[in-house]
C-alpha cells in the first residue's frame, strides 16, 4: 500500500533536474531506488493531459509505481508584483503561466500534498504584498486539502530564511509553511539558530545536495549545474538534518541535484546516486552509520 504520509527517514525523489525524461518513465527507476515520494511540475501534468490521458490515470500511474506525490513545484505568479517586474533568467512569459488557480487545481486532481510557491523576481519582494498573495494561494489549497510552501532562493524576490518566515507569519495561514531546500539555505547566509526558532510543523519540505565550501561568483549558475551530491561537499547538512530533528520537523527528505554528469547518466543510475548519498547523510547525523 502506498504510504498517505512519509517519514523524515523517507526519499522524495525532485523532478526538475531530470524534467527531459516523461513523468511515467522516472516511476519504475525512482521506485526501484527506494524513494517513496515524488514531488513534479505542472508540466509533466499538462503535458500528459494534453495528451489524453485524464488526471485520475495519471495520479493511479504514480501510485501504482508505490510512489505518493509530495507537492507539485512550482507556482511562481502567486502576487500581483509578479505580473510587474520582471523574473530571473529571462523566463518572465513562462513563469507567469504558473499562476495559483491552475496550479492548485492541477495538485487537487493528481492528489498531492502541497504546492510549491517561489519568486524569481531580479528585485527583493515586499514582505505585506507577498503575505496577500501567499494568503490567497494558501485559501485556495485549504479549498482543496493541501499545504503550500513558500520555496526561497537567494537569487529571487525572497531571499532568505528569515524573509520567508516573515511571509508566512504574515499570511497568518495555517496550512502556510516553509521549503527548507540546502543550497538555497547556506548560500542565503541563513543560519542554523534562525531554523531552531521555527515551529517544526511549519516546514513542510526539505531538499538535500551539497556544495563546496565557496560560492560562485554566478549563483544562478551554481543554482541550476553545480550542486552536488549529499555528501560530496562542504555544506553542514549534519547540522541541517539535526536541527529540524530538534524541532520536531517531520517532513521527508528531498533529493534535488543539478550537475551535468547527470547528462550521461540513465535514470537508473541517478535516482541510485541520490538515494545512497542522501542514505549516508541521514545516518551521519542520526547516528545511525
């Protein structure tokens, strides 16, 4: 039976870095590797709706494969500042087509948990503009029974640990939280004792790679090819790991790593790559090696 809710000792396996490979191909290989949870895009959704197969086939699919979807990633038109200004990467027409109606509404019929909001906006975002929005994004996932999380990234509009909080807190959401992803939280400069004065329940993701101990001169760049392997870098993921233990966090772990090897890897190979490494990890900062 698939599991309705994972452990902190479960697998998340993130979609995005290996986005170019359909979503019912990842199942069987993720699976295989031990991950019990799969969080996707709207597209891999859209682009297999598109194709005739109805959203129940697709979410029997997943759980047929023994996987449960954690949360579709990601909403990022969810304020009105984002229809304005213009996003990172020059990806502003794209990423205006992930507005939170659709989004939710595709997480609502594949049944998964949350919903994912990020801002890649190249300027800092108003902390009362961005809670109306998260508000708004998280009544609607309430409608629905699903959690929503606000995702940081130090290159975005919301940049920081402490910025995102502030969010949340002013949305005043209960089922509003917070995505704890590794990289963006060292290379923030967000630090352990911030986490600890967070309510566990309001993390409601966690993703795990590594970097080395200096950042490069280009974040956007180390962002989305340079993360490395749980393990393989200089980041205090033992600390990381031990102090959402201390506060009570319960989330699984996501894995998320962007390199080019993974260009000459089959899936396989990568979901067993992620799944050791972030085993290891896990048990370096449990004790449990």
């Amino acid at each position: 039976m698939v599991p309705t809710s994972l452990a902190p000792t479960d697998l998340v396996f993130c979609s995005t870095p290996v986005a170019n490979t359909p979503l019912l191909d990842r199942l069987e290989p993720v699976a295989a590797a031990g991950f019990r949870g799969i969080a996707v895009q709207p597209g891999d959704i859209w682009q297999l709706e598109e194709q005739g197969m109805p959203a129940a086939e697709i979410a029997a699919r997943i759980t047929d494969a023994g996987l449960v979807v954690t949360e579709i990633d990601c909403a990022a038109c969810w304020f009105d500042r984002q229809m304005r200004v213009e996003q990172i990467g020059g990806m502003t027409a794209f990423l205006r087509q992930l507005r939170t109606e659709r989004v939710v509404e595709t997480a609502a019929r594949i049944g998964a948990q949350s919903v994912t909001a990020i801002d890649l906006s190249e300027s800092e975002a108003p902390v009362t503009e961005a809670a109306e929005g998260f508000a708004a994004l998280c009544d609607l996932a309430a409608r629905h029974g699903l959690k929503a999380q606000i995702e940081w990234l130090p290159v975005g509009g919301i940049r920081s640990l402490r910025h995102a909080w502030d969010i949340v807190r002013g949305a005043g959401r209960a089922n509003g939280g917070l995505t704890v992803d590794a990289w963006h939280f060292f290379r923030s400069g967000s630090r352990l004792d911030e986490l600890a004065e967070i309510p566990g329940d309001r993390i409601h993701s966690v993703q795990l790679c590594d970097a080395p101990a200096a950042a490069q001169v280009d974040l956007w760049a180390e962002l989305m090819s340079a993360r490395l392997l749980p393990g393989e870098g200089d980041l205090d993921l033992t600390g990381l790991i031990r102090t959402l233990d201390r506060i009570g966090a319960t989330a699984p772990m996501a894995i998320e790593v962007f390199h080019p090897r993974q260009e000459t890897q089959t899936l396989d190979a990568i979901a067993r790559d992620w799944a050791g490494s972030a085993h290891n990890v896990m048990a370096k900062a449990r004790d449990t090696a």
